[in-house]
C-alpha cells in the first residue's frame, strides 16, 4: 500500500471538511508532485522538527495545510525575505522558502535575488509553470515566447514583453549561493532527478551551509488548457528548450558546515521553579512573562518596551519586542508587546499580558479587561479612573509623570515605570541591566543619562516605600 510521508499532515485538518484527505491541487498539477518530494526529504534526513516552511501567495498559497513543520505564510513575494527574517533569528532551523514564478520571478524578484547574492541560509523551491495559476493563467515573467495566456492572448511578443526570465541563469552570476539546480518533474526519471536536488538543497540548510536554489519545471494543466498527459509532454518538449536542465553550481562539498543548535535553557534555570502557574493562584514566578506598555505617542511608550527587551536580550533570555504603530505615532495611543522568555517564543502578539504598564486613561480602558488573572498592572496614579480590574489582578498607581517632572525630564516617565516594575520584580533583571541599556540609549548625552538614572532610582524607592 501507498503510504504518504509523515512529513505531510495525516489529515488536512486546516481545510474545510470537504478535503481533508485531499489536496486543493488540480489533477496533473505539478506543485502536488514537488510537495511530496519535500515532505519526504524532511522526514527521511530527519529535520521535520525543525524545518520551518515560508508559503508564498498563489497556488502554492495553502502549503501549511499539508506540511507537518513549522509555518509562516509570506506576503506576495515576500518569501525570500521572510525566510531572510527567520533564518538569520533561528539559526538552527531548515528554512524553505517556496515560491512560483509569478511570486518570484516578478513581484518578488528583487527580494529573492538580493537574499540569492546575500547568500542568506535557507533553501529556495521555485515552482516555474509559466503562468500566474491561482489568478486564472496571466502571462508570467517565466512565459514562453509565441506562449497563449490570458493577458497574451496572440502569444507572448518578446518585443513588448521582455524575454523569459531564466532565474537559475541570472543566480549563476552571483558568488554567494552554494547550489542552484533546475530540474523538472514531467516524468519518472526527472522526478528522480527532482528528489536528488531536493534532498541536496535540504541537506545544505540541515548543515548550516547557506544558500541553496531549485526551480522545477512544472505543469498548470488547468491554465495551459492541457489534459495531465500533454502538460508533461508541454514541459519536456517547450519550456525545457527554453529553460535547460542541469546543475548551474554545486559548492555543498567544500561550502563549511555551520549548525549548531541553539541551547535551550530550561525555564527553571532563567526564572525559578513554576513554569505551568499560570492558571493558579497570584502568581508572578511563571516563566514566559508578556507585557502590554500602552500610553500617548511620544510619553516613550516604544522606547519603555525596548529598553526591557534589549536589557534581557542581553541577559541571555529570548525576547521579543512588537511595536503597534501607524496614526498612533501622531500623537494618539500608542503601545507594544514585549515577550520574555526561557525559550522560543511561539508569538511576539500579545492578547492576555501578564503585566499591564498603562500611561495614560485610554490604554487603561482598552488593554485592562485583558490582563491575564494573576497579572500586575502598574499605570500612571494621576489618571482618575476608577478600576474594575479582573479577578486576580493586582494594580499599582505609581506617579511616574510626577516623578519625571520633578526631576526636570518630563518625557521620562516612561524611565519612572522601569524603576516600579525593577521594584515589584516583574521582570527578571536587575538594576543594572536595566541602567546600561539606558546608558547606551542616551550615549552622548551624560546629562540625560543621571537624570534617566536618578528618575528610575526615585521612582524604585517610591514603590519600595509605599507598598501597595
Ligand atoms: C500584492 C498582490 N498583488 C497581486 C496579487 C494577485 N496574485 C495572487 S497569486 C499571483 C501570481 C501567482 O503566480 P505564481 O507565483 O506563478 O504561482 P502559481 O499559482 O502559478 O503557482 C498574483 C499576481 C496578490 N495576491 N497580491
Ligand atoms: S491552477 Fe495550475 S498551478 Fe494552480 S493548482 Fe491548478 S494546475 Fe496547479
Ligand atoms: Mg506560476
């Protein structure tokens, strides 16, 4: 019995109940047969834990509906760039970014030949089938000449249209990637080809040894308004007088191999014992903490974020810092979520946080209802408002914009709230941790620098004198 790889999903759970054991994929599609060529070479060279896959927009769009890994789904043409992102944050993973000739070769070009001369760490699967498929058969930048599509309807004219984009070709001529291969999957014998170069491009990421680009010639029966068996035949006998098969660079033999897996401390060695706290009683010692700063734009709200992120970041913890931005900078509201954490973090996003730092009466009214039970919430005492906090949460006035002004800095409340929370031990640092991000925050400005520090000390002994 036919059995599909492990590296697939058992079930498509994430499409609807109508094709859960089935893909969205036309019969005679190429991207099908691509697919399980990569699902297999993940489990067989033992990477699927750690393989992350960037999905690109258009037919290959649905990608993590299928592959049982790690998934970011990339903005039109953004592939590259995520995978970019994510490989030079994650440096143990398998990065695969698949993209097809639409996505890649015109929107996303740019993006995808600068990662290719970077020669950033991940492997490029191109899916050329000559056409826009998921948008119902647009002459791509990979197109034929004299090839029908919707928007060349008498062929595509080289003259007005360029020639056909021969991406291998054009990477060829950069110095940094390691491997680039084209190879097809019209038939059994390319297919077998197709699978060497899979598994070689995976191998080059399970080693950490860099840039690694395939394109595959593919079939869209659907588009070219072919039956499966003469799309093949379309492949083999059109698209590769065009685009020649074969290896343009293989450099994976003397190419150093840089893998090293990241440690992972456990979560008791960076913050103490109670890891899974969270659903008890008040209680602060649990490992993976996010905060919500929210407050005006320009009270330093971005910054008050930053600061903590940066100073555990240098502690050795995973951190991550995601700013809400937008109108907000104008003067509005302005906020950002800060993770920090004993391990990877799944999501910089944070709905329920765990401490609330509020600076102003709307950042109160908004994020308050949404403090994790069991949570802190540490906000401006001038704001008059009266509090219905949710069970569990425990509130701490603090007169950080007092304390800022009377120390001739009215802007640094933000630094007051730093101070109160060192206090309250909501975060994991030390005053000095904290102290030296502001340093070099203010490098140059040694004025601004001790006003920064005594506001914090101030602000730190408030809170240490009136206990709430
Ligand atoms: C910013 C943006 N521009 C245009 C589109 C429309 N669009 C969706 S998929 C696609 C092209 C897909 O073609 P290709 O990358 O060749 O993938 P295929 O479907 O052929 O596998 C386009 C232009 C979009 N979704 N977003
Ligand atoms: S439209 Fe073409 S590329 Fe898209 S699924 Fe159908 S055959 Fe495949
Ligand atoms: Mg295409």
């Amino acid at each position: 019995m036919i059995r599909r790889s492990v590296g697939f999903m058992e079930s498509f759970y994430r499409k609807d109940s109508t094709g859960t054991k089935a893909t969205h994929y036309c019969p005679g599609c190429g991207h099908g047969i691509i697919h399980k060529l990569i699902a297999e070479a993940i489990v067989d060279l033992g990477v699927q834990d750690r393989t992350i896959f960037v999905s690109p927009v258009g037919c290959g769009a649905f990608c993590y509906y299928y592959f049982d890994c790690g998934h970011v789904a990339g903005p039109h043409g953004r592939a590259s760039a995520v995978a970019t992102g994510i490989a030079r944050a994650l440096k143990d993973k398998v990065i695969i970014a698949y993209q097809g000739d639409g996505d890649l070769g015109a929107i996303g070009f740019n993006n995808a030949f600068q990662a290719a001369n970077r020669g950033e760490k991940f492997a490029c699967f191109f899916v050329n089938n000559s056409i826009f498929g998921m948008t119902g058969g647009q002459m791509a930048p990979t197109t034929l000449p004299g090839q029908k599509t919707t928007t060349s309807p008498f062929g595509r004219d080289v003259a007005q249209s360029g020639h056909p984009l021969r991406v291998c070709e054009v990477l060829s001529q950069l110095e940094a990637p390691v491997y680039i291969e084209r190879v097809s999957v019209a038939d059994t014998k390319r297919i077998m080809q197709a699978r060497k170069a899979v598994r070689k491009a995976i191998e080059i990421q399970r080693d950490g040894k860099g840039y690694a680009f395939v394109e595959f010639l593919a079939q869209c029966p659907t588009n070219w308004r072919l039956d499966a068996l003469k799309s093949s035949d379309f492949v083999t006998e059109e698209m590769e007088k065009y685009f020649p098969l074969g290896c343009f660079r293989d450099r994976s033999a003397e190419a150093p191999a840089s893998y090293a897996p990241v440690p992972q401390k456990s979560l008791a060695e960076l913050f103490g014992e109670g890891e899974s706290a969270r659903d008890q009683e008040p209680d602060l010692s649990f490992a993976e903490r996010s905060f919500k700063f929210a407050g005006f734009g320009g009270q330093g709200i971005l910054s008050l974020g930053l600061v903590l992120a940066e100073a555990a970041g240098r502690a050795g913890h995973y951190v991550s810092w995601f700013p809400s931005y937008g109108p907000e900078q104008r003067g509005g509201s302005a906020s950002c979520s800060v993770v920090l954490s004993g391990r990877e973090i799944g999501s910089p996003s944070v709905d329920r946080p765990d401490v609330l730092v509020a600076l102003n009466q709307p950042a109160l009214e908004r994020f308050l209802p949404a403090v994790h039970p069991g949570g802190v919430v540490v906000y401006e005492s001038a704001i008059q408002m009266e509090l219905n906090p949710p069970a569990g949460v425990r509130v701490f006035p603090v007169p950080a914009l007092r304390l800022a002004v009377e120390n001739e800095v009215p802007k640094a409340a933000n630094t007051a709230m730093l101070g109160a929370m060192t206090a309250l031990k909501l975060h994991p640092l030390g005053e000095e941790e904290i102290l030296a991000v502001l340093r070099d925050s203010f490098h140059g400005k040694a004025n601004l620098v001790e006003k920064n520090r005594v506001i914090f000390r101030k602000a730190l002994e408030w809170v240490q004198q009136n206990p709430c």
